[in-house]
C-alpha cells in the first residue's frame, strides 16, 4: 500500500538544548493523525538527515531489504542507510528528539532547516542549507532539461 502526503514547504526550527525541535503546524497538517504519528530519521545525502513518516520507512525499507547481500555495492549501501536510523515519536509538545550522533553527523548547531518534498522532510543545519543554496545550479534551466527534458528528436525544438 502507497501512503500519500503532499509535504511541501521550508521550516526554520530551533533546537532546544535536549536536542528537540517542535513540529511546525504547516507540516503537522499534512502528516495525518497526531496520535499514531512516527517518524524515521536517517542519515540522508549531502549532510542533512532524513525524516520518514514511518509508512514511507516501511516501503522503502522492504526495497533495501530486497537487495541482494552478496552484491558488496547492495551490502554496502545497506549499512549506510540503516546506519544511525532511529524511530521518533512526537511528544505531547509535538516535539521529535533528534539522536545526537546524527545530529553531529549532520553538523548542526541550533538553528535547522526543515524541506518538506512530497513523502519526506530533509533536516538541514541552517548553515550548511545556506551554503547549499548559494552553491546552486546556475543554469537551473539547463538542470532541467537534462533531468526532465525528453530525449527524442521531436522534443529538441519545444519549451
């Protein structure tokens, strides 16, 4: 079963000094019933830390449990991404307690950065999302083309 959500949005949080940070209304809304809500939170790429509504783990998990552990590629990326994944539960505060080996994996300080893409919310320090963004593509257009774009000769002319 395909569990929806529709998460879109950026949310600046505050760590408090436990190493919690309060849920923003605006994700909360999406995310369904607060009390059966999890989470998963995993190491994600480029530094930031992953956080899975815990259906959205449960599928992608059953895809990474497939994979065939005798390939050392498959093997590999399996420890890295169970490496650190820790299930969260929202206290009555609506606040998810962050592990603090992934916390300093991902090189935060107080100030964060939630992203919500569609199923999941990417966990960024404020710092590195800053730098990430000033570091961004230059021609996103280009980007765009490659990702998106079609590949036949049909499409070479056309937006």
């Amino acid at each position: 079963m395909t569990h929806q959500y529709d998460l879109l949005g950026e949310f600046y949080v505050a760590l408090d000094s436990k190493g919690r940070f309060r849920l923003p209304s605006g994700l909360l809304k999406g995310l369904g019933d607060r009390d059966t809500l999890k989470f998963v939170v995993n190491r994600g790429f480029d530094n930031c830390l992953v956080l899975y509504p815990k259906p959205v783990w449960d599928e992608i998990k059953t895809e990474v449990d497939a994979l065939n552990k005798y390939n050392r590629k498959n093997l590999q990326f399996t420890r890295l991404f169970y490496r650190g994944a820790s299930e969260l539960v929202p206290d009555s505060a609506d606040r998810l307690l962050l592990p603090k080996q992934l916390l300093a994996w991902a090189k935060t300080d107080k100030n964060l950065v939630l992203m919500a893409m569609n199923d999941r919310i990417e966990i960024w320090a404020e710092a590195e999302y800053e730098r990430l963004l000033n570091e961004e593509v230059e021609d996103y257009s280009s980007l765009a083309e490659d990702v998106l774009g079609g590949s036949s000769a049909e499409d070479e002319g056309s937006l």
